[in-house]
C-alpha cells in the first residue's frame, strides 16, 4: 500500500520497474544541481553506472509519483539521506520536504552530505531544520562538503 498519499503524489517503495526514470530524475536534477562537477555528466558513464549497479540496489530507496510518474528519488543509508534528488519541473511542489519528512518518520534523526555551492539544496535543509556539523573536502572533486544533521521530530527546539 503507498505511503504518505495526498492528492495525485503518492510516496511508496523504489521498484526496479522505476530505473529508468529513478536514474531521469537523478540526472536532470543533479546536471541543474551541480554544475560544478567537472567532465561528465551525472546522468553519464560511470556515475551512471553506479547510481544504477551499487545505489539503486543498495540503498533504502523512496519515490515520489506524481499522476503515475517518478518525480523524486530519495535515498536512505539508515539515518543518512545519501541522496535526494527532485526532477526540476517538480522543484518547489513540496515533494522533497514530503519524502525528508517521510525519512524523519522512519529513522528518527537524518545526516546527510552537500555541496557547499549547492547553494539551494543548503537553503532547502535550512528551512527544514538541518545544521551544519561539519565541513570536509571531496577528494574526489575537490569541493567543499557540508555535513549537516537534524535532530528526530519531537526533539527540535
């Protein structure tokens, strides 16, 4: 049975009849998201081998469906959202906050990582109530990452 439903939004268990627009979603907004990672693109070569081979298959993976089609991705690493991502023609509807909020009602507190130039994403978890804790280098590309935690509903000040 889906979860979290309202309206024509209905919030349930990644399937993986949903790779193909999972991996859309994830491409579209991680291009818009971070145009500062170099070379290709998310939705290309080997980060799309990965988001396909290893995050897909071994994460704890939540869409959002609108009107019968995948317009978010969130995924979860027990407590950690390893990912969110929301198709940008979805951005501002409320989705994201609805699969972050639907993440709080499983795990309690959630960590998560971002890009310190992902300055709407930061504003995002902000206004949700997610603090900086820390800051490390992505050695990978060479940026700033945040690491931001916020406490379980219920224990926010």
């Amino acid at each position: 049975m889906p979860e979290n439903v309202s309206g024509s939004t209905v919030i349930r268990r990644y399937a993986a009849a949903d790779e193909n627009a999972a991996v859309d979603v994830w491409s579209r907004a991680g291009t818009a998201a971070h145009p500062f990672i170099p070379g290709e693109g998310e939705g290309e070569g080997e980060r799309a081998r990965k988001m396909r081979e290893v995050y897909l298959v071994h994460a704890e993976n939540w869409v959002a469906e609108t009107d019968g089609r995948v317009v978010a991705l969130l995924g979860l690493l027990d407590a950690e959202i390893g990912g969110l991502f929301v198709a940008p023609e979805a951005q501002g509807t409320g989705v994201g906050r609805r699969l972050v909020e639907h993440a709080a009602a499983l795990h309690g507190s959630l960590t998560l990582e971002v890009y310190e130039k992902n300055t709407g994403a930061r504003g995002f978890y902000a206004r949700l109530g997610f603090a900086e804790e820390s800051r490390r280098v992505d050695e990978e590309y060479d940026e700033v990452m945040l690491s931001l935690t916020r406490p379980a509903p219920g224990n926010r000040a």
